[in-house]
C-alpha cells in the first residue's frame, strides 16, 4: 500500500502518514478507528490532498452526475415533483430546512432522491446521501450507510454525539454540504438522528436544527421498526423519530402513488391497505389475500419444492445470469428457516461445492472452558456460518461494511464467480455498483452484541451467506420482482408482513407459502391480535410531538380454519382510529 505513495513523496514521514491516512478511511467505513488498533497518530492537516483539501470533500466533488438522473425531475409525479421544488427552492434560496418524504414501498423515494441529488450536484454544491440499510445506500450515487458516513456512536446512550472532531475532513465535509439525504430514516433509532443534530450544530457553530444544513429523512413506518433488544412495544415506540422533539420542526412529504407496483393497480392499492390497516374484513378477524398469491400447503418438503420452482424457474439453467438471480429471492422470517432454504438450493444448484470452514475462538478463555466444537455449533445474527458452502454463480450477501464507497455495505447481494483459500471473486448484483468485480477477503468477525455470550466470541470466516433466500429484515429497501414468502410460523414484528409483500412488483410474481397449524386445513386466513396503547402514557414524554402511531402485533389463535398471524403497520397522521388487518382468500 505505501508503495503508491513512495512514488510520489520522498519523504519516509509523508509515506507513512498517507498510508495511515488510507488505514483510517478503510477502518472507519467499518465503524472501526485507529485508536482500537493501537496504529500511530494522524498528524493536523495531513489528511489534505495535494491541492490542500480534505479528501472527503474531494471524494463527494468526484462523484459522478448521470444524465438519466439530471433528467429525473422531469419525470416525476405531481406529487414527488411538489416535494422536489419545495426542497430545490430551500437549495437555490439558501434557507434552512428539515423534511421527511413519507412514503410506502414503492412509491418512488429513491428516484426522487437521485433527481435531487443530481440537481444539487450539478450546480457544484455537495449533497450527501445515506440510508439506514446498506442496501438502500446502492440505490444512490454516492451511497454511505449513515453510521459510516456520520461516525453515529455504536451505543447511544444518554445524550450522544457522533465521534466527528470539528477540525477533521467529515467536519469539513458536513461544513460544506448543502444538502443530506438520510433514507431509510424510519429504521433508525431518534437517539442517531439527535446525535446527528448535536454534530451539525456544533461544527456549524448554529443553534438551528441540524445545523441549519437542508435535511431530507425519507422512510415508512409501516415497515419494520428501529430494532431495540428485548425492548417492549413502548420502548420500541419511544425509539422512533417521530417521538423525538426534532420532529415537530420536520415538514411531512407524502407520496401514494405506487411506481413499482404500477402495472398492476390494485395489487398496489392491496399494499396500502394492508400497511394503513384498512383493508376490508371479514367479521372482525380476517382480511382477504388473492388465491393466485398462495401456493397450496400439502406436503413440507413438496410444498417447499414448488415455491422454489415458483421463484427460481429453470434455476440449472438459468443461474449463471447475473440478472436472473438479482430479480428473484425467498423471504422468511428467521434465520433458521432461511438457512433450510438455502441448504436445500445450493444442494440442487449444478456445479462443484466448495467448502469453508472458520476459525472460532474465545478470546478470554484462558482455561480452555468453551471447546471448537461448541464454538463451531454457535449461530449469531449478523455472522455467517461455521461451515460456508459455496459454488460459482451461487447468491451470497454481505454482512459487513467492506467498502461503502465501492458499493460492499451490509447487506449487498453478489454473485460468486471464482474461489480462491482466502478469497471470493464476486460480482455486485444490484445497485448502482452492479457487474462490478470485487474480492471478498476472510475476516475476524463478532457478534454485534457484545453481552451476547459470557465470553468475547470471533470467528474468523467470509463475511456473506447464501441469499437464494434471505430475512425480511434484510430484504427492507430493495425490490424484488419476483418474490416468494415462506412462512411456517408467524411474523413475529411490527411490519414485517407488509415489508415482505411490498417488494414485489405485482400479484402474479408475489407468491406466499404458509405452514398451517398442526391438525388445521389450510386456508388463506390470518387472525391477529391486536395491542391497543394509551395515547397518553405513551407521549408524556415527548409532548410537542403531534403524531397518531398505532402498533399491532398477530399471534396465532386457534379456530376451526387455520389461523396464520402477521403484523401491521398502523399509522395515521389525519385522525386516530383503530385499524383492523385480517387476511383470508379473495375470489
């Protein structure tokens, strides 16, 4: 690495500083810093580039403007195009301002993005685009993952800041930025946002909100929530960003119209219905879902077989295509039942196996206390597996931030094309970084709860799984033409139904597989349990904030049909009410 630089400095001094400096970047894309390393200090001013400006800033000035996306604006519905101008008219008057484009999946905030990215962008300005999800940041030019790119604290506890010095080169970058994008805002904790705040103003020497920069959040709050471990549905409530004081100076943006599911009308009303909670019922209990989006329950392993052929048709022959394999994925609810899936294609996948194994160590255990074969046997959320198996043109996802800037964030499917001992040849299969080569190196990983085990666990592996099938946790921000929803017991959070059937694109490639109770015939019916909250209770804490927020949890009930349960999305900004969500066959 410091080869490059001995090219062109003379100095042994500048060599190292400026290979410390590319050290720092590739560590912080990760969350890392080089104090957790114990690597030298930076000295003042070195992270300048040869024409004396940060290299972030730099970096953000490079980035490419497409012509698709300048010509984006001209494009837009009325109702992304009244946003779009609003937000534009803040940028060209150089006013202050916070919004939040509100909008179902589907509704086309990503491409609003891109047009107001392009357009700030191409008058010279910076705009910086984030999102929650790695995988919602490669749908944007530019795309960091907002912990990356605003160094958010890991625990935000208290009154948090993010770890941004004033005098660094992400300082001077936030200085000098026009506009932020932060998609996927609904998923974030208030706590991150807040933190955020407390940055802007400070290094912008400004007591407006957020520094007095224009902020553009964009999210749904039917989707999956902010994730608060072992949290109560209070506590995951309070999370959100619309119980934060901030939202009070945040104008509401809605878009409605469905441009993903545009070609089929009322699959995309059906969407809506079922992420606001009205759609009609049957009784108090039911709502109706189409025959032609469920695939009959008979036998597990048969049943399991035909949505796989459902989703993957001709996967022998067809796999190899990158596109193929990027339109299509199966989604289920937790990961064991995502592993099965997954098991069970790459075994019928044609081509050669190739097998990785980790190493797993605990590294406090001085006595030996915790043998291989346990450490092998352990499965935490967000590592991959003991035992990796692979074969080329099979799908894999990240599970780290590698590179942002390049489009590896957490959460972007590749196809693998080559194997090496240490390292996968893969290709980015979606995104705006998509046929791009990359090499996928094995790494030290660990759980990101750090109270998860009595001991501190690192296992050693490549950091992707399989993705023929995926969670719907992990599919939230992408879409997927054809979708298929595997389901042997309930969704178990606030969202997660709706997440999973408004990736698709319509009804006729939207396919659903429900397990039915045991001893039950099965029908498309789902009966929920609906949690009621007091209105009050809940927003003592935060009294300025004018928001009617519902959450609805399913669980099974036992009836004389089987009985499957989901979760909803309840909200409403124009009154309260309380909404119902049911799901049985529609003739």
């Amino acid at each position: 690495m410091s080869e490059d630089y001995r090219r062109r400095y003379s100095s042994d001094e500048m060599v190292e500083q400026r290979t410390l400096i590319d050290i720092s970047r590739f560590l912080e894309s990760m969350g890392k810093h080089m104090e957790d390393y114990n690597l030298p200090e930076l000295y003042e001013n070195v992270e300048l580039d040869d024409h004396g400006n940060f290299q972030e800033v730099t970096d953000e000035e490079r980035i490419n403007v497409s012509e698709q996306d300048l010509r984006a604006h001209g494009f837009l519905n009325p109702e992304q195009l009244s946003a779009f101008e609003e937000i534009i008219n803040h940028v060209t008057e150089k006013k202050p301002g916070a919004f939040f484009i509100d909008g179902p999946g589907g509704t086309g905030k990503t491409y609003l993005y891109k047009a107001l990215l392009a357009a700030v962008r191409s008058r010279k300005l910076i705009a910086i685009a984030t999102a929650t999800s790695g995988a919602a940041t490669n749908n944007m030019p530019g795309g960091r993952t907002s912990h990356s790119r605003f160094k958010i604290p890991l625990k935000l506890e208290g009154t948090p800041m993010c770890t941004v010095s004033k005098q660094s080169g992400i300082a001077e970058l936030l200085r000098r930025a026009t506009l932020i994008i932060w998609d996927e805002a609904s998923m974030s904790k208030r706590q991150a946002v807040e933190a955020l705040d407390r940055t802007l103003k400070d290094i912008t020497d400004s007591c407006h909100p957020f520094g007095g920069k224009i902020v553009v959040f964009g999210g749904d709050f039917r989707q999956v929530l902010p994730v608060v471990r072992r949290g109560t549905k209070a506590q995951i409530i309070d999370a959100t960003l619309p119980m934060s004081p901030l939202w009070t100076y945040i104008k509401k943006r809605k878009l409605t119209r469905n441009m993903r599911a545009s070609s089929d009308p009322w699959f995309a009303q059906f969407l809506l219905n079922v992420g606001d909670g009205t759609e009609p019922s049957i009784g108090n209990d039911f709502i109706r879902v189409p025959n032609e989006m469920i695939i009959q329950y008979t036998i597990e392993e048969e049943s399991v077989n035909v949505l796989i052929e459902t989703v993957f048709p001709s996967l022998n022959e067809n796999g190899h295509r990158t596109n193929y394999i990027a339109s299509r994925a199966i989604l289920s609810t937790k990961n064991e039942y995502v592993d099965r899936l997954n098991q069970h294609m790459i075994e019928s996948y044609p081509g050669e196996e190739l097998i990785y194994h980790s190493i797993d160590t605990a590294e406090d255990d001085a006595r030996g206390n915790y043998p291989s074969e346990f450490l092998n046997s352990l499965g935490p959320n967000g590592l991959p597996p003991h035992i990796l198996k692979l074969k080329r043109g099979c799908p894999v996802i990240l599970l780290r931030n590698l590179d942002p800037a390049n489009g590896l964030c957490n959460g972007t499917r590749l196809v693998c094309r080559n194997f090496q001992k240490n390292v996968i040849d893969a290709e980015i299969a979606t995104g705006g970084h998509a046929g791009k080569r990359i090499f996928i190196p094995r790494i030290p990983l660990s759980p990101p709860d750090d109270d998860l085990f009595p001991f501190r666990f690192k296992r050693k592996q490549f950091p992707v799984r399989l993705c023929f099938a995926m969670t719907i946790n992990k599919a939230q921000g992408q879409t997927i033409p054809n979708v298929g929803v595997y389901l042997p017991e309930p969704v178990f959070s606030h969202g997660q139904l709706y997440v999973a059937l408004s990736r698709g694109v319509s009804r006729q490639n939207t396919k659903l597989l429900i397990k039915p109770a045991t001893g039950k015939k099965t029908i498309n019916a789902q009966k929920q349990k609906l949690y009621k909250y007091n209105k009050t209770e809940l927003f003592t804490k935060t009294l300025l904030v004018v928001f009617n927020y519902q959450l609805s949890i399913y669980k099974i009930c036992q009836n004389n049909n089987f009985i499957y349960s989901f979760t909803l999305n309840l909200w409403n900004h124009s009154h309260n009410k309380n909404a119902i969500g049911k799901v049985s066959p529609r003739s």
